[in-house]
C-alpha cells in the first residue's frame, strides 16, 4: 500500500508538471485532460482542482471553471487563489455581485495582495457603488502614497459620482506623480473641464511633456482643437485588430467628452452609446463612465 501511494504520488506530480507545461503554451485541452489525470489520481487536491479551473478559466468556459473553483473552496475553505479567480470568472459572467463577495474573502485571506482591492472596486464601480469603490481606492492610497495610478483611479470614481473637488484634487495629484502620463492628463483635463473650468492651457502646458506621435496624443490634440473628431478616429485604427478596437473604444468616449463640453449633445449620445456599446471587459470604465454620462444627458 505505501508503494502504490508513493507510484500515485509521483505519477500525480508528473501529470501535473505536464499540465502546467500544457497550460503555460495555451494548449488548454491537453492541460485540462492532464490536470483530470491529476484529481483521478488525487481526488483530494485542491491545487488540481484549482489549475484544472484555470484552465477552463483561460479557455473562456467560464461554467466549468467556477465548479473546478468549487470544489478546490469545498476541499481548502481558506484557498485565497481560489476566492480571486472564481470572483474573475463571475465577473466574465456579469455577475458582479458574487465577484464582490469572493473577492471580500480573497482579500481577508490574502491581505497583502493589493491588486485585490484594485479589482473589488472596479467591480463596486460596474455597479455603481462609487462610495465602497473609493474606500478601497483610498487604503490603496494609504498603502502606495506615491503611486500614480490609485490617485488617478480614485478621481475617476469620485468625478462619477459628483465630487469635483476631490477628483480634480486626486487626477491632479497623479499628474503630479506622473506627469508623462497619457490619461492622468486627459482625465484632469475632463475633471477640469465638467467643474466649468477653462482647463486648456493647462493641458497644452501637461502636454509638453508627451510624446505627441503615439496613442492617446491625438486625444489630447482634440481637446486642445488641434484635430478633429474623424482624425481622432483615423489615428486610433491599427494594424493590430485588438489594439484597434481597443483604441476606437477609447476614441468614441472621448470624442463624446468633446461634444458634450461643446453643447453638442446628439454627437455627444451618439459616441457615449457607441463606447458603451463597443468597448470590452477590459475597458468597462469607459463603459460604465458611458452609460452614466448617458443617462445625465437624458
């Protein structure tokens, strides 16, 4: 007995070598069928469960992932990793609710994994909770007083849900930190902007400091009406499909920005619909950012 444990072990640990092998060159399948060898062998190890979801994760089966998930929770209740994917694969789904709920447990769990509160409150945001999203934002604040990016985002949640003051303090702060950040400029200059300010001297001076031949530059020269509303969506076209759609994305919100300061309100509804309706999960703050600049038009 001791010797068929000790051959189901090593031959267990072999599978799962070979699974991750699998898994690291995107042969999902093959991973997936390795990492099945694995939990036949070791029907108790939560690990296998929890790459077996990955896996399924990764190859956009997001149903089979969660039961993967599970079962690696049921076996392990304190597996954190398992918490923050199975929130991951809920928030594929749209189902922000059960996310925010495994990603309170990953937090408690693994604490020190700040990228955890970056994600619950984006999800807070998709559902328009902008008060917990900014308590999130602001431990990431305490905890990384220097970082650009949680200033940044932060400003963003407060812009949305009214607070001007506090969300040009806080973009303004990032530019600080940041000052060749593309969209820490772009978004102060839109904070600026929505509280009536006349914000473009300020962005031509942030300006300077760019590069103006790469994305998003042609953003900025809109704003700053250097170019038009079509140039901005000539310039966002790539030879790389994703990136292009990526950057049309963000070309239709921002052009919306431009009419709607301009008083143009159809051009303004026009391009926040089209952000809201084209832009991916990746881009979900242009999305929400979208919607929630809709129904103030309405």
């Amino acid at each position: 007995m001791l010797v068929a444990s000790a051959w189901a072990q090593s031959t267990s640990a072999e599978s799962f070598k070979r699974a991750t092998d699998y898994l690291k060159k995107g042969d999902y399948t093959h991973a997936i069928e390795a990492y099945t060898e694995c939990i036949r062998l070791d029907p108790r190890s939560a690990t296998a469960f929890h790459a077996r979801g990955y896996a399924h994760y990764a190859s956009h089966d997001d149903d089979r992932a969660i039961l993967d998930f599970n079962e690696a929770i049921r076996l392990e209740p304190q597996y954190g990793d398992g918490f923050r994917d199975r929130a991951r694969a809920y928030e594929d789904k749209n189902d922000y609710e059960h996310a925010i709920q495994d990603y309170a447990q990953a937090i408690r769990i693994k604490p020190s994994e700040y990228i955890l509160l970056y994600d619950r409150a984006y999800d807070y945001q998709r559902v328009g909770e902008y008060a917990l999203a900014v308590a999130d934002l602001d431990e990431l604040v305490r905890r990384f007083p220097q970082s650009a990016d949680a200033f940044r985002d932060r400003g963003v949640a407060y812009l949305y849900s009214g607070h001007l003051v506090e969300a040009q303090q806080d973009i303004s702060r990032a530019v600080e930190l940041n000052p060749r950040g593309y969209y820490d400029v772009i978004w102060l200059y839109i904070a600026r902007a929505k509280a009536g300010a006349k914000a473009r001297d300020e962005l031509a001076k942030n300006a300077a400091a760019l590069n103006m031949t790469k994305w998003p530059a042609p953003v900025i020269q809109l704003f700053l009406g250097k170019i038009t509303p079509d140039a901005v969506l000539q310039a966002a076209a790539d030879k790389d499909p994703e990136k292009s759609v990526d950057q049309h994305c963000q070309a239709n919100f921002y052009i919306a920005e431009y009419h709607a300061f301009r008083g143009q309100r159809e051009g303004a509804q026009k391009n926040f619909r089209l952000a809201g309706e084209t832009c991916n999960g990746n881009y979900f703050l242009y999305v929400k950012s979208a919607w929630e600049e809709l129904k103030s038009l309405h």
